[in-house]
C-alpha cells in the first residue's frame, strides 16, 4: 500500500494517526501486525489495524471521514460520538462496561478509534455465560429512555432503521431467491410472506412495548468477560429499541455465526430469554414472563428475516463476504442458517399468531 496512492490515503492516515495516539500513553514501539478491511456497503466498511508492543496490544477503528458527514448516514460517526460522549458510559449496569478506548481523532481523510484490544475466546462458552451477558443487556435496556433528552447519537431507532426494511424487501427476496442460500429461502418462503403481509402489525405491537437505549448488535463476537465484567464493542448500532430487541439479537447473531451448536440452541434460547427477563426486573421494569416472551418472538421474527434480506441482496459476493465476515467456511455458516432457521420457525409461528397472521 503505497502512500500516494489517493485510493488507500486515508487508510496510510489513520494508521499514522492511530500510532500517534498510542505513543501519547508511552513510549512503546508499536508494530503494525493485521490490516484487514470488513467490506463496504450493507456488511460495513471500516478497516480495522491490531498494534503490538512488546508489553501490551491495542485495535484502531479506521473509517473515511467523509462517511462521517453530517448529511451521510453513518454507523462509524455514531460509534465515535459514543466514545467521546461519556453519556453511555455513565450509564451503564455494574458488571458491563465499554471497552478502553485510547483516544479517537480525524484527520483530512479518516477518522479513528484505538481501543485496548481484549480476548474473545469463543470455545467453552456456557448456556450460563449467555445467561450472565442477558441480565446485563436487560439491565442496560430496563430504564425507558426519553427520545427528547437522548443525545443526537442515539436517536436512530430499530424498527425504522431494521424492521420496516426487512418486510420492504421480502417479497424480492422470496421471489428471485439465490440459489446458494436457496433451502433457507425456501423453508422460510411462506413465513416470510406471512410476515411481510403482517409487516406492519408485527412492527406496531413490537413498538408497543416501552423503549430503551439498546446495543443492536449484542452477540458472541461482540462481547467477553474480563474479570468480573462483560465489555461490549462494536457501538455503531446504538439506539432506541423496543424491551426485548437486545436479547433478540443475542439470540439470532450469535446463531448466526454458528457460535451456538443447532442442537444447543434451545438451551441457549430459554437461557437468554429468562435472564433478560431476571435483568428487568432487577432495575425494576416489571413485565409478565409471557409478554416478554412475545415482544422476543416478534423482535427475532424481524431480525432473522432482515438477515435473509441482507444476504440475498449480496447476489454472487455472498460466499466470500460471508467467508470473511464470520470466519469460517461458508458451508458452515450454511449449516448454521438452516439450524436457526428451524429453531426459529416457532418463534414466528407465535409472533404471527399473536397478531393474526
């Protein structure tokens, strides 16, 4: 990557950047050990670059900062705006925390996060584990929030943002379905026509429920423990969601990215399901088990169908963004989607029936 190259600029700028920051907290040489680029359009676009030193690491967050444009809607200006806010920070339940972050800047081309860099081990994780995180997103989602004193970054709300859009573009999806994700299309094909014919209704009663400042992207990738604390990344999703929208995501992402075996996923399910629940209730929003339940129902019901539509709008680059994003190979993932997809379809069987779908 040379630096005149005007393609890649702002790429050799925030790497300049990033270590500038660093070297304002020692006097450390830092080594720039990973490069790697997570894609554009729908599936992102930032690069992310992991520094070591001989004592310690740290990630930087590069973006174009003409993403970060007050006309651009972007996820990565929201994600700075939480990091330099503090708001988020001072508000969060004991036990969950954002990560460490070294400090952020832009310069002509790019803007930057540098975070301390924190280990994701994925193997061993226990139905108890998920449990844990669960009470703490509930914990985080409990107090409503009052959309006219949250601050400018997270006023973005889900169910315009994700929900409307996936029942908008459903009926494309079914209708010209790839053939590479063809057996999921297909054993979802009639839900997803129900849901889109029910769209509207399943979007109303979702946004009945009371609202709170939510994650939006609470998953197994997302989230570690660090001593007796879980740290959560990746804010760029931060808003205003109906109760029951983070741990449906949760829920959903994690299964995903095949993080949770199929046959577990039941397991994992109630253990998410009744610790958001515990979590409620321990900052006193009190909500009965059944309702909460079918505000999950719903919320997964729109979630897995927007990821439908989101891979189908990837056409031919699907196998290899998918490759790439999650880590593993695509037949994998693909056993990972028909595993959720069934586990799923009585979530949508009750959220349908719930509104007479």
């Amino acid at each position: 990557m040379g630096a005149d190259d005007d393609g890649d600029r702002w790429v050799v700028e925030g790497v300049a950047a990033a270590r500038g920051l660093l070297d304002v907290h020692g006097s450390e040489k830092w080594q720039t050990s990973t490069l790697a680029g997570t894609g554009g359009g729908a599936f992102g676009g930032s690069v992310v670059v992991r520094f070591e030193s001989p004592t310690r690491t740290a990630i930087a967050k590069l973006v174009r900062r003409n993403d970060l444009a007050a006309d651009h809607a972007s996820w990565w200006r929201r994600e700075l705006d939480v990091y330099r806010s503090g708001w988020l920070g001072d508000r969060m339940p004991v036990g969950l925390s954002l990560p460490d972050c070294l400090g952020s800047m832009t310069t002509d081309d790019a803007a930057v996060i540098v975070l301390s860099e924190l280990s994701f081990d994925r193997e061993g994780r226990t139905a108890g584990w998920y449990r844990d995180l669960a009470i703490h997103l509930g914990q985080l989602n409990g107090p409503s929030a009052d959309p006219a004193v949250a601050p400018p970054w997270a006023t973005r709300r889900f169910l315009v943002h994700e929900t409307e859009a996936a029942v908008s573009l459903i009926p494309d999806a079914v209708a010209n379905r790839l053939l590479i994700i063809a057996d999921v299309i297909d054993l979802w094909g009639p839900l997803l026509e129900r849901i889109a014919l029910a769209g509207t209704q399943l979007v109303e009663v979702l946004s009945s429920f009371p609202v709170g400042i939510h994650h939006l992207d609470a998953f197994s990738r997302n989230a570690t423990r660090v001593g007796g604390r879980f740290v959560l990344i990746d804010w760029a999703y931060t808003g205003l969601a109906p109760l029951g929208c983070d741990s449906a995501s949760l829920i959903a992402v994690t299964a995903m990215h095949g993080d949770v075996p199929g046959a577990r996923l039941g397991e994992f399910h109630d253990a998410v399901a009744d610790g958001y629940g515990d979590g409620l209730r321990s900052v006193g929003v009190e909500l009965p088990s059944d309702d909460l339940r079918f505000a999950i129902d719903v919320a997964l019901t729109l979630r897995f169908a927007r990821f439908l539509t989101q891979i189908h709008g990837a056409g031919d680059r699907l196998e290899p963004i998918m490759a790439a994003v999650i880590g593993r190979p695509f037949t994998e993932s693909m056993t990972a989607w028909m595993s959720l997809a069934r586990h799923l379809t009585p979530s949508a069987e009750r959220a349908l029936a719930g509104v007479g779908g």
